[in-house]
C-alpha cells in the first residue's frame, strides 16, 4: 500500500492519476470515447488505470518503471489518443524522450541549417578581410623601400 502511495506522488508530480477501478464501471465510463469492444481482452482479473493530464510519456515511463520493480503488477495495455496499444506499445511510448527533449531536438535540427549558413557566411568574410589586410601589407612592404632609397 505505501509503494502505490509512492506511485501516486511520482504521477501527480508528472500531472497525471492513478486509480484501481471496477472492469464493469470503467467499460460503462468508457463507452462512447473508446471502442470499449476492443479492450475487452485487458478488462480482466484485477485492473489500475493512469491516466496522464499532461505529458502521457512522463506518466507511461514512471508506470512502466513500477511494473518493472513490483513483479505482482503487469501490463495489460493502454489508449493514448483514442487507439488502444498493447503492452509492447506502451514500453515503446515509457522509451521515448520527454516532450521537452523532444521540442529542443526539433529547435536544434531546425537551427542546424541557419548555423551553418552563418558560419559559412562568416567564413568567407574573414578570408575577405585577411585578403585586403594582406594586401595592405604588401602594399606598405613594397613602398618602404622605395621610400629608404629616395
């Protein structure tokens, strides 16, 4: 009892609940928002539900990691976004990066190409400017000693 405690503490945190519910009510809470026919096969023997309010890979990852060190708990699947998904679904979705990562990813692959073009850009105005310094020099080199021999 207090490691469930515990899980729910980890899912609010992640803005999401936890709940042991009754297969009959939760197939008549369900009807008309999920195709309640499809999850027949996981409404049996004993059944918890999260439900993630924010972020479903946050909730998934910290009730798969449960599962994983509480052996007298098992998957029996999920629904994210109004499909069903097995268990090997569920683990798949408990791997993905958080949607932070996954937006900084998105913004640093979008940055890429504009980086790039800068620093090109940049380099070739460097080369300019070392060209024309080098010139000058040269230029000052060659008149300095046709300035002594006068």
């Amino acid at each position: 009892m207090a490691e469930l405690t515990d899980l729910r503490k980890k899912l609010r945190a992640a803005d999401a609940e936890f709940r042991v519910v009754k297969n009959t009510l939760f197939k008549l809470a369900g009807e008309g928002l999920l195709p309640i026919s499809d999850l027949d096969e996981h409404l049996a023997g004993p059944t918890a539900i999260g439900f993630a309010k924010g972020d479903p890979v946050a909730a998934t990852k910290i009730i798969v990691d449960f599962v994983k060190d509480h052996k007298a708990m098992s998957l029996k699947g999920g629904v994210v976004e109004g499909r069903i998904v097995d268990v090997a679904g569920v683990e798949a979705l408990s791997k993905l990066p958080s949607r932070e990562v996954l937006i900084s990813q998105m913004l640093g692959s979008m940055q890429a190409p504009i980086s790039g073009l800068v620093g090109t850009l940049n380099g070739i105005i460097s080369k300019f400017v070392y060209t024309l310094q080098a010139l000058i020099e040269k230029q000052e080199a060659d008149a300095a000693p046709a300035e002594a021999a006068a």
